[in-house]
C-alpha cells in the first residue's frame, strides 16, 4: 500500500465518526524510536492478558499558542516522541498470538502512528467535552480486523481548530498499559518535550509477577471472570446490547460529593462493623449505582453486578518497583438485588462496593494469577468496548461498570506551551460505562462521563441530583 492510500484509508476511517466539512487528515507518519532499542520478545503477565486487545482513547485540549505554529508543534511532539519511545520502547512494537489466547510483545521498533488533521470546528464547539463521536475522531481509528501484529500499539493525532486550539488525541493499548502506565509516558514525553531530561525511567520487566512451580491452588472463583447476570426473563442480552444509548457528562460539586459521603458514613456507624470510613468515591459510586437500579425500574429481585477496577501495586506483600510498565489492575465485581440497593440506605450499597475492593489481598492476586495461568484459553475474556458490540462480556442493563480515575495524575500535561484546557476519555464504550474523573479545577468536584440507553437516561439524571 502506497502513502496515499494509506492517507485515503484513514480519511475514510475518521469520516465514519465526523461530517467531511469538519476533519481533514492532512499527513501520516510512523514515528520510531530515536537510538536503537532492544529487538526481543517480551513477557505480558496473567494480569496483562485479560483485558481488550483495543486502545485506550484519551483526548488533551490545548488553546492557541500564542507564536507558536501547527508545524512547530507538531515537530516538537515528533522529535520528543521518538526520545520517549527509547525508554518506552515496548509501544513502539507489536503484539502476538502464541498459545492458549495469550499475548507477547515483539519489541521490533515499528513505531507509533502519529497523524496530523485540520478541524473546521472550535474548541467552543465542543461544550462541556463530553465524550461522543466527535471526540472519538480525534484520536486515530484502527481497523481491528487487521491481523494483530500490524496494529501499531501507541496512536497519536494532532488535530488544529479554526479557532487556533488544537487537541492531542492518544490512544495506548490495554494490553501494555493501565491509567497509572499510561499516565506516567505522557509525563515523562511532555517532560522531554519541554527540553528537561526524563526522570522516571520504566521498569519493564513484567516477568516480576509471575510465580514460581509449583502454582498454589486458587483460593477464590473469581466470580470477576464469569457471566454478569442477565435481565429477568431474558435469555442473552441481544436485546440490550442493540438499544440505543446516549452519553452525558455529570458534574458533581465537592459540596455534594460531601453530602453523599456523610449519607454513605450514616447507615456505616449504624449498622456495619466497617471502621474505616467510607471514601468519595464509594459514596459516589454507590449514589450512581442505585441511580441506574431506580432509572431502569428492575425488578426488586433483579441481581445486578457492578464492575470497578482494583489498583494492587500496594497490595502486594512484595510491592513492584515504583516505575514498573504494566497492567496491576483488576476487576472485581458484586451482585445484590436491585431491591436491595433501592430500599435500602445508601451506605448499605457502599459496603458491598467496598467487600469487592477489600478483597484484593496478597493471597486473592496471586489466586487470581493462578487462575488465568490455568485458564485453556485467555481470549475469551478479551471483550471489546465498543458501542453496538456484540462479542464478549456485557456490563450494560442490569449492570455497570465504573472506571477511577480520580487518583491518576491526569491533569497539567505541558509539552512547552502550557497545560491543557480539558483532559477526557475519548470514548464511553458501552450501555453502563463510566469514569469519575476529579474537576479540572482541582476545587474537590467530580466529572462523570456516563453511557446509558436513552430510555434511561432522563430518569437516571433526575435522580443522581434529586436524591443527593
């Protein structure tokens, strides 16, 4: 394939997201690392093999540049790239098959895709940067039916408004990288970019969390890899995956969040032997999930599932290095009745959310190592977060899944001509799927960009605000 069909073959991928009169790709590259880096094939743990194999979409907003210009910008973000792709070299490789639906990496130095497009559109237009299809053209497509290994694993677009702004759309692949990873390339490539030497060098070597033969028997079932529960009544969730969501973003003050908190830590000085106070986020995350239960009118017997993501870099009793360059992030998952969480107190919802954190211990992440190095086949458990999807898991009605990120540093990301405006997911894939992201003011608030059907989405809005 020559350049320009290359080029023609993304324009065309990008148009399925944004009208023509609003997006023109303008070139393509492949940025490779700067020095040579090692060419080898590299260890992905059990904990890097059971999440999708597509990207992570985020997208940083940037307002005009004063004397800046687009080239200018755009061979600084070049040349940097190519700096960090030397400590980063891992996403400037590719990914592999091998045995049992497993994946390793071929440290080839084929390089991150960089595009570069125009917009007709401002950074005005935008509005409260929720995520939609128009942010979602901002970061590169992929067309996931090419064979795996010639997939870039790092895309970058860099996208100039009209009126002078511009947004750098990434998107990292869930195989290589979590929030905390992803986080921490972006710093040290806007470190480089700004002319300082890189400080936090990654520790690449995953092979640090596998365990030694003989395998310890698994102590769990591990209830985060089977089936979420299906609507009463129904026998697959077809139905649900083709309804017609919509997506919003939710807004919370910090002096709501408090009161959601102290209604949370009422019910816990009651009636539950937790000591430890309930946190902002499971207070909140409580609040959103008896919202959908009451929004999509189950049943009072309905079993309902919500999925969260577990940080266990400081669970471990032998922690990873600081800088360690991979996925340490597992689901976990608990099922009450939808009854259950409406009638009773909100707090009581939050203790179900916090006996799913709590039980990542030392003892349940190596049980759950073990459990996916026995698996037969891994692939199974790689779904796609994509709207409409029909493969894989489904974390929409009667379910949620909710993405923190309220710790990550996301914001402040200079690349040497000031930080962004806005940071924001790219995409919300699916019925169910939200992210709590601290206010970008950092005055204590939260964004919550959310996905629900759109038969649900009025009634949920109403209740996550009348019932603070």
């Amino acid at each position: 394939m020559n350049v320009r069909q290359a080029l023609n073959n993304r324009k065309s991928l990008l148009l399925s997201f944004f009208s023509p009169t609003m997006v023109t790709l303008k070139a393509s590259y492949m940025v490779k690392p700067a020095k040579e880096t090692p060419t080898r094939l590299m260890y992905l743990s059990e904990f890097d093999q059971f999440d999708t194999i597509t990207h992570s979409p985020t997208v940083y907003f940037y307002q005009q540049s004063g004397e800046l210009i687009l080239n200018a910008i755009i061979h600084t973000l070049k040349d940097s790239l190519s700096k960090a792709l030397i400590m980063f070299y891992p996403l400037a490789g590719r990914l592999q098959w091998i045995a049992r639906g497993r994946l390793q990496i071929h440290c080839n130095s084929m390089g991150a895709e960089f595009l570069e497009a125009e917009s007709e559109a401002k950074i005005d237009d935008f509005g409260d940067f929720c995520p939609s299809s128009k942010t979602r053209a901002l970061i590169p497509s992929v067309d996931y039916d090419r064979p795996i290994h010639e997939l870039p694993l790092l895309l970058v677009q860099v996208t100039k408004f009209s009126c002078g702004g511009f947004s750098l759309g990434l998107g990292i692949s869930h195989a290589l990288a979590d929030g905390e990873c992803a986080a921490h390339f972006i710093s040290e490539w806007a470190r480089i970019a700004r002319g300082e030497k890189p400080e936090n060098f990654p520790f690449l070597d995953r092979t640090i969390l596998q365990l030694e033969d003989p395998l310890p028997k698994t102590s769990f079932d591990h209830s985060e890899f089977k089936p979420p529960p299906l609507l009463i009544g129904h026998s697959n969730n077809t139905e649900e995956r083709n309804k017609k969501t919509v997506v919003a973003m939710l807004k919370l003050s910090k002096e709501q969040i408090n009161k959601l908190k102290s209604k949370a830590n009422e019910y816990r000085n009651s009636e539950t032997s937790t000591n430890r106070a309930f946190t902002r986020y499971e207070s909140v995350t409580a609040h959103m999930w008896r919202c959908a239960c009451k929004a999509r009118q189950h049943e009072s017997e309905q079993l309902t599932n919500i999925r969260i993501a577990v940080d266990f870099r400081s669970r471990l009793q032998s922690s990873l290095p600081k800088w360690y360059f991979g996925c340490t992030v597992l689901p976990v998952v608990t099922t009450p009745t939808s009854g259950d969480i409406v009638s009773k107190p909100l707090g009581y919802t939050a203790e179900k959310l916090r006996e799913g954190i709590e039980k990542v211990t030392d003892e349940y992440i190596r049980s759950c190592f073990v459990f996916l190095k026995n698996e037969p086949d891994l692939s199974k458990f790689r779904f796609f977060h994509t709207v409409g999807s029909s493969q894989g898991a489904f974390y929409g009605n009667p379910n949620m899944s909710v993405t923190n990120w309220t710790r990550l540093p996301l914001y402040g990301m200079d690349f040497g001509w000031g930080k962004e405006i806005c940071m924001i997911p790219g995409a919300i894939g699916y019925d169910g799927k939200a992210f709590i992201l601290p206010g970008r003011n950092e005055d204590g608030s939260f964004l919550i960009p959310l996905r629900l059907q759109v038969t649900h989405m009025d009634n949920f809005k109403k209740f996550f605000y009348e019932d603070i």
